[in-house]
C-alpha cells in the first residue's frame, strides 16, 4: 500500500544537493530536472464511493476556501512556484472562484451557486474520487480525495482510526503551517522559523497574553478531561488519535522525502543525507494552538488602563462631572441607534455601568508605563525595525479593538421562496498562504460533518454542517477580560494578596536565530520575560493615589485553552445536535466569545458563547479595579481561574427570529461589548439594510440571500452610510469654489451609483468612480481630525484615537487586520461623524454626543470645516494617499486595496480584488430533517 497518495508528479520529488539561496530561473529548471525520479503507482480510486445516504441538504449545501486545500508542498514545487508562479494541485483552485463572485454576482442565480462555491454534500462520487488512501495501511479508515477541490473525506469504522485519519490527512495538507503554530503558542517562533521582525512581532504578540510553561499546557489538558466526565475522555482519545494519525505521516513522509520543502528551507533538514528531525507533534502542542486562535479570535475584552487614560483626559478638559459625561457619549456601551443581532427589543444586561462605581484603580497622571516584554536584544532583534514590531505586537494585544472579522446571514423559512431557513455565513480569518482553515469532511462512529477547521486542531468540524443542520460563528468581543492594579510590596516583583506580600512569578523565553535560505534575517537573539500573578500576567506599571502598582490582565479563558473542544465534539456529534436547543446547548460548552448560528430545514437559531464571570456588584468592568477580594469574580479561584459564570439564558440567544444578521456588531439590547463603535453607523448595518429588506419583500432565495451578502462586501461604509450628511451639510448652500464643487459632483455621483469600490469590469484592476473613491480615503481622516480636535483638544482626541482607530479603510495599514486583508470598516469614527453631523443639521438623533463638535454647532462653520478638508483632500494624488508598500507601487489604488494571501510558507499566490466578506463561507438551504 502506498505511504501516500501524491498529488502531482513532484510530491515524491528529493533534492540531491543543498542550495544557499533562492537560484535563478535557469538553475531551478537544471535542478527540477535532477530531481525527478521514478514515481510509485498512485493508490487506486475506489470506483464505489457514493454520495452518503445520510445527507439531508438535497445538494443546496456550498462552501469555499481559498486559496485551496493543499497547504503542503515539497522542495521542487516550491522552486517551481517562486521561479514560474507554478501551482502544486489544489493549492490555489478555490481562489479564482472566490475572487469571481465580486463581478459575478450581480447575475447569480441558485443554479450558478456552484460556479463560485464547492458542493459541500456529504460523500464523493465514483466518477469524481481522485484517489483512496488507507493512511498507515490501517483497514478502519480511509482517506478519499475529490477531484475537484482535493478536500480529504475521511470514512472510519472505529473512532480511533476516524481520528487517526484526520490527523493524517491535517498533516498531508497543513503540517508546516501547523509546525508554524505550534511554536506561535509557545512564543518560539524565530528559533524555529527564522528571525524575520515579522515572526517577532507574532510570537511576542500571543506570549505576552498566554505565557504558559510546558506543564501549564498540560494542566489544562488534565483540567479539561477531569471535569468533563465520558466526553473529556473521548476527546482526550480522540486528541490522541489524532496526534497518532500526524506523526504518522510525519514519519512515512520524512523517509519518502516528500515532506515540506519548507524544513530545508529553514536548515531543519539536509537536503542532502536527509538528516535532521521534523518533531512529532505532543498532546500540548494542540493546546499551543488553541491559545493562538482563542487569542485571535475569541478573546474578547481588554483596554481598561486605555479606557482609564482617554476618562482622565476628558476629566482634565472639562472636569469630573463633563468629562465623565463626554467620555460616557464616545463609549456608546448601549446606543439606541446600534444595529443589533437579536432585534426584537429583549435585554441581555452585561458589563452595564454601575449606578456607583466599586474599586476603580484609576492610575496617577502621566504614571503608566507598559511593562516591557522583551530584554536583552542582540544583532538583529536590536533594530529599529525589530523595536518597531515589538511596539506593534504590544498594541495589538493591549487594545479592546481586537480582530473581529466574520459575518452571517440567516433568514427564517417564513420569509424564503422554499419555506425552508437559508444561511449564509462563515469566520473572516484573513487571507494566509496556506490558509489558516482547512476543510474535511469526518464520518465515524459519533463523528458526522463536512466543515472547516483551524490547522492543528481539525479533530473535529469547527464550522461546517451535520446531517440536517449547519452552523457557523462571528467574533462577538462581550468583555472576560479585567484589568487589575495589584499593590506592590518589599520591590517592584511582589504583590499583595489578601494582605499577603506574594512574589510573583517570572516566566521566560530566550530565542535566537541565524540566516537560512527561506529568511535571510542576519543572526539575532532575546529574551521575553513575563511576570505573572494569581490576578493575571502583568502588563503595565504606574501609580494609584501615590501607590505603586501594577495592572494586570485576568482573562477567563486563561488557563483553559482547551475547555471548548467539549463543544466541538458535540458540534460532531449527529446523535447529540438534532434540534436548535440541543445545538445551543452544544456551544455552551465554548468558552470563548463568539456568537454561534444555526440552520436546519424548519429552524434557526442563536448564541452567544464564552465565559463571562460575574462581577462584584459595582465593579464597573471598562476601568481597572484594585485587586482586592471585594472586587473579585464571585467565587474565583486562583489555582484553577474559575469563578462563577453568567448563565446561558442570560447570554443573548434566541430560536427562530425573523432574521440574524450578525458582522462583529451589537448582540442585544443592554449587552456592552468591550471594543468601541457600536453605535449608529457599524459595518453591520450594511447586512441589516439588504436582510431587513429582502425579508420584507419575501420568498428568499440561495442567490438572492449571497447576492446581499455580496453587494455589503463591495460596499464603503463611509460612503454609503455616512456621506450623503456630509453632502447634505456641504449643499446647504451653493458651492462655489471650483475645486470643491468637482469633488461635491464626484462624491454624489459615485453615491448614487451605489457607493461600491468595484472593478469597472471583472479583471480590469481600475475601479469605477475611481475619484471619489481617492477623494472619501484622503478625506476621512481630514474631515475627522478638522471636525473633532478643535473641540475635544488634542490630548483628549488622541486618546479616544486611542480607544477607537479613525479608519479602517480597505487600503489602511492601521487597524487590527491591517493592509491587504479583506476586513474593512469595523473600527472607525463613522458612528461620531454620523451623529455629530445630523445634530448640527438639526435631525433627531438618539444617544448622542454630548455636545456638538463640527464647527462648533454652527452649520455654516461646520460646513466651511468640511469644504476646505475637501478642497485638501481632492489636491493630494493617488501616489500620495496610496503611497505603494511590499505589494503595490504608489499610486496604484486597485493593488492598494487588493488581498494578498500572506505566505507562511513557500507557495505564493496572486492579488484578487478586495471583497469583505468570509474567508470560509457556506451558503446552504436544508429540505429535510431525520
């Protein structure tokens, strides 16, 4: 039996001789021939694979993952890619067809669904098996590939080899990347993968939050099983089985050198005498990459000594009583105009303010400093673009506005053309190459689902379908994060603990690299260090009425990493979901904050996910409070950071509303989010406006509903939601500069012409209305700045800056995603402009600000405000506002905007037009249950 079935003649390829760097086209074209040797015969199709009998979606369920399914690629194919832009099989089949749905949705119809998705059915049939694999020559599993996409469909008829075989089959298609991750999680990425500031920037970023030790990781495994009965045991075989299924193929891939070329790449292995280890991976190598994905995606809260210094800044400008009033007005915690997921007026309290605020630790005037993380830098660490990504990591991971991305749309049977509910939804991960996600379908005893799940940790389906239901999940960002000040005693590195003088306790990690081929970085090395405390890792200093102290972050995830793979299983599980209350009961068990959808073929459903402890009464959780036992999570525990949690009825759910929408928004009257911007204008509304409507008009469609979902990606929030007040101020008298007028004219025509940074045609890379689009992005930040700053004073202005980015335009390179990675308009000023300006206009507004900025109140100074930023912004050229980075020259507005798919590894893959919307997305419409 074959160790593995290749998909293309070069995954069995060897490199004969080691290279010291990336060769010209015409030396890889001599070594690509040296490479080719004899290829074994490929494993037979199996002829009678048919579509599973066990499928209730009728063919109407559609999925999507670009760029493609193989994430692994050998020596050759890589040299191959970088010398000719060749793609292994499957590496990049599912990128076109995503990128198509930009232009091609205008005309979608439920037939052509499939010409931008992959039929998601469960199965593959005969006619379209590419291969069969029993991984490790066992007889209780089997590996099939289709031929279209190459997603692995793994059939076992005991657990333990299901599971075997999705760990073989997340190795064949993702073991680099995992390798990557795994080392992420521990904060020791540089030594394994080179010392790039890159690489620096992400493995200080995830260990200043979850600086575990090798036996914390395992305290979590051995928590997690403890306290979860029959199901922590299956899961902990399950892990295990899984991790069996990955060295296997770590093994039968090292002997038969076909394993990723990036372990030559970066000096792991001789490309000669094959010498050198690819580590198997362990228990707590899984528990590693959970923390990175909770902490990317699901760990909401944070910012409260931020949130501190911009209430001090207002409280300076205007007094205690003002400037609380003021600050009060920009955090928006329950704004009546917010666009919500759960619409029908129920309450969720959580995180309210207080009537009289407990404990608050608010730090001294100009006292807070950040706690370093990194110390003793060498060579290359030591640069100012070294310092500069360390600066960035840190506030990253210090802000509330944390990644949120991901979207859903969900519309009750009531309101479709079938009578059957309709879903479109799936998690916006960004754009990696390989992807962070991968799909399988996964069928076993207990075992029934065909989904996407993060490399590393594909056991189980994360988001994907069962039998008769699908489910997916956005970032909901509800606050399990507290900050508290600690009091310090004897020196800077002891605390008080009910009364107690404590030590804290230091955790290091010292790396160190050198050049390889894959990232020449000149050799460098430091030391991360971390204090901890029972309240948590310490992340500031700074003093509170004269005390020294310092602020440190407890989070409720922390020390549970792998708490939600209970959910997971259940998730998997056909005989435990098969309703929406069983499905809500399922996500229970996720401790991590999102908010989870659910579709069959009679109901949907809703709820919101995490551990969300129960504060002391009066804690008010936006600020740090003293660590003191009266202002402790009721009934925490240090050792094992428990504490009592909200119960699920007091998280906001619900069973078979009218419609979900849900993009990183407001889930439910009274329910604060930690990040700011949940107020009139929110990128949600764009999905509120095209659902609310196709709802009212009825018969709902597959197309209809991706075709709304569609048009909100292309949408400028800006533009569509916030620009016609702007007009609307700018055209209460006439304008009569020239320069103005040309930009008014172009603005409004591109309103009208729907507000979309769209191709003027598939492929063409130019936008239509290309003008006002340069205009609106130079804009903004002009118009925001000229509005806000002469009334908040420059202090007060950059600390709300501070809480809340200005902009997060396709083409920024701020914000939590970044340049170049599809999510666009989640944080911004939009909501402040928006109200500001119907004030001044004299409109209604609800939950306003507390007073008005533009122009001071006045219209015509306000107006006079924005002209003259107008006039500026329509001056500056496309080279100035899209100045051209690593992907773009300058100038280049298209390129600006575009996703790049980010390499972590060898392989790269062309820019495709900027769409935002899920990296993973479903489309599906159930016909039946069991």
């Amino acid at each position: 039996m074959p160790r593995r079935t290749p998909r293309t003649a070069l995954d069995r390829q060897r490199t004969p001789r080691r290279f010291p760097k990336f060769l010209g086209a015409a030396s890889i074209c001599a070594l690509i021939a040296a490479l080719l040797s004899p290829l074994t015969q490929a494993a037979a199709a199996d002829s009678t694979t048919a579509l599973a009998a066990n499928d209730y979606c009728g063919g109407q369920c559609s999925d999507i993952l670009p760029p493609g399914q193989n994430g692994n690629a050998t020596l050759a194919q890589i040299l191959l890619n970088q010398a000719f832009g060749i793609q292994p099989d499957h590496a990049e089949d599912q990128l076109g067809p995503y990128n198509n749905l930009a232009s091609g949705a205008a005309t979608l119809t439920d037939a052509k669904i499939n010409d931008f998705f992959n039929d998601a059915s469960f199965g593959v049939a005969s006619d379209q098996v590419a291969s069969s694999t029993a991984p490790g020559g066992r007889t209780d599993v089997t590996i099939v590939r289709d031929k279209k996409t190459g997603v692995p469909h793994i059939t076992g008829t005991t657990r333990y080899g299901t599971e075997y075989g999705a760990g073989y089959a997340a190795a064949q298609d993702r073991l680099w990347l995992m390798d990557v991750f795994r080392h992420v999680g521990r904060g020791q990425l540089t030594s394994f993968a080179g010392g790039a500031s890159s690489n620096q920037g992400l493995e200080q970023e995830f260990w200043r939050n979850a600086p575990y030790t090798e036996a914390d990781l395992q305290t979590q495994i051995d928590n997690a099983i403890a306290n979860n009965g029959a199901r922590g045991q299956q899961a902990l075989a399950d892990a295990n089985a899984y991790i069996d299924g990955i060295n296997a193929y770590i093994d039968v891939s090292d002997s038969g050198r076909y394993f990723p070329g990036e372990y030559v790449l970066t000096g792991h292995k001789d490309s000669i005498t094959n010498a050198g280890t690819i580590d198997h991976f362990k228990i707590t190598d899984l528990v590693a990459l959970a923390s990175v994905i909770g902490s990317l995606f699901g760990s909401g809260g944070g910012g409260e000594v931020n949130n501190a210094l911009s209430l001090l800044a207002a409280q300076s400008k205007y007094g205690v009583t003002e400037g609380t009033k003021v600050w009060e007005s920009f955090r928006e915690r329950n704004d009546p105009e917010a666009v919500l997921t759960v619409h029908n007026g129920e309450s969720f309290p959580y995180a309210s303010k207080p009537d009289t605020a407990q404990g608050e630790a608010l730090p001294d005037a100009g006292s807070v400093t950040q706690e370093p993380l990194v110390y003793d830098r060498t060579g290359s660490a030591a640069t100012a673009t070294a310092t500069g990504a360390s600066a960035t990591a840190a506030a990253t991971t210090l802000t509330s506005a944390k990644r949120g991305m991901s979207n859903a749309l969900v519309v009750s049977g009531k309101y479709t053309a079938s009578g059957h509910p309709i879903a479109v939804f799936g998690p916006q991960t960004g754009y990696f190459a390989p992807q962070l996600l991968m799909l399988q379908e996964i069928q076993g005893p207990g075992l029934s689902a065909r989904g996407a799940s993060f490399a590393g940790l594909s056991m189980y389906v994360e988001l994907g379908r069962g039998q008769d239901y699908s489910w997916s999940a956005t970032t909901s960002g509800q606050d399990i994060i507290d900050t508290y000040a600690v009091e310090l005693c004897q020196d800077d590195y002891h605390y008080l603990y009910h009364g107690t003088c404590t030590a804290m306790d230091k955790v290091e990690r010292t790396n160190s690299w050198k050049p390889t081929t894959a990232d020449g970085t000149a050799a460098g090395s430091y030391r991360m260090q971390v204090y901890r405390t029972k309240y948590g890792p310490v992340e500031y200093r700074a003093t509170v009425g004269g005390k020294k102290v310092a602020y440190t972050t407890l989070r409720s995830s922390y020390m549970h990493e792998a708490d939600s793979i209970i959910g997971f299983q259940m998730l998997n599980d056909p005989d435990y979901v098969k309703s929406p209350g069983t499905f809500q009961s399922a996500v229970q068990h996720i401790n991590y904050t999102f908010n989870w959808f659910y579709a069959d073929s009679s109901h949907t459903a809703y709820y919101n996910s995490g551990d969300n402890p129960v504060r002391a009464a009066g804690v008010d959780a936006e600020f740090p409070v003293w660590a003191q036992a009266a202002y402790e999570w009721r009934n925490w525990d240090p050792t094992t950071n428990t504490a009592s949690y909200t119960p699920p009825s007091a998280h906001p759910n619900s069973i078979d509303q009218d419609y979900y929408i849900s993009w990183n928004n407001k889930q439910a009257k009274d329910y604060t989010t930690a990040p700011w911007g949940d107020g009139s204008v929110h990128r949600g509304n764009l999905l509120e406006d095209r659902v609310k409507k196709l709802v009212a008009a009825g018969g709902v469609t597959r197309s209809s509903l991706t075709k709304a979902m569609a048009d909100a990606a292309l949408a400028d929030l800006r533009a569509e939601d916030v620009l016609p007040k702007l007009l609307k101020v700018i055209n209460s008298s006439t304008v009569t500069d020239t320069t103005a007028a040309a930009a008014v004219t172009k603005l409004s025509d591109w309103v009208t012409a729907g507000a979309k940074r769209k191709e003027t045609s598939a492929g063409s890379k130019a936008y239509a209305n290309a003008d006002a689009i340069r205009i609106l992005d130079a804009w903004w930040p002009l118009l925001v700045k000229a509005e806000f700053e002469p009334g908040l004073g420059t202090d007060l202005y950059t600390a709300f800056s501070n809480n809340l980015p200005i902009d997060e335009s396709p083409s920024a390179a701020h914000g939590p995603t970044g340049a170049h990675a599809g999510s666009s308009f989640q944080y911004g000023w939009w909501s402040y402009v928006d109200k500001d300006i119907r004030a001044v206009l004299g409109e209604s507004v609800q939950g306003g600000l507390s007073q008005k900025y533009c122009g001071g109140g006045t219209l015509s100074a306000c107006r006079d405000a924005l002209i003259s930023t107008l006039k500026t912004a329509a001056g500056l050229t496309a080279a100035q506002v899209y100045p051209g980075d690593d992907q773009c020259s300058a100038g280049d507005q298209w390129c600006a905007d575009s996703i790049v798919q980010r390499t972590l590894g060898g392989i790269k893959h062309g820019k495709i037009t900027w769409q935002n919307r899920p990296t993973y997305q479903q489309v599906v419409e159930y016909t039946s249950h069991r």
